[in-house]
C-alpha cells in the first residue's frame, strides 16, 4: 500500500482517500470486486487514473487500505469508550 496509515496525511489526501474507500464500500453493495475496475472507482469519484495509483497499487490494495481503516476506527472508537466508562 501506497498509503502510510501511521503518518499524519494532508486534508487532500484524506479528502482523496475517503473518496476512494467510500465508493469502494458503495459498490461492494451492488457487485463483487472482480466486478469493479480502477477506471470504474476513478469514473465514480471523478478522479484521474494518475491520482488512484498515487495512492494505490491495484483495486485490491483499495480494499486493504478499506479494511485497515474501518479496523483503526473501531479501535479509536473502543480506546474512547474504555476511557470514558468508570
């Protein structure tokens, strides 16, 4: 993955990056993943093929970066609720 997850991103990059995983998400709804290309996700988000490989390999490295990050917010949202409970 292109993405480094542990750094500190730019407001841009995590505009792009939420683009991305979003759309992902939306079309995971409707069709497989072999189903969705890169021309695809990039015709849906209105970006150009250039900026997807910016940030990423191939569609699966898309849908990594999709599964890491709905895992850290479930682990910020959990290390917030331990840490407001008594």
């Amino acid at each position: 993955m292109k993405v480094d997850l542990s750094g500190k991103t730019g407001r841009l990059a995590r505009q792009t990056l939420s683009d991305f995983s979003e759309k992902m998400l939306m079309l995971l709804a409707d069709m497989s993943l072999e189903e969705i290309s890169v021309q695809k996700m990039c015709d849906i988000c209105n970006y150009p093929r250039s900026t997807f490989y910016n940030y990423f390999d191939d569609i699966y490295d898309l849908m990594d970066y999709c599964w890491t990050a709905i895992y850290l917010w479930y682990r910020r949202k959990k290390r917030k609720e331990g840490e407001e409970q008594p």
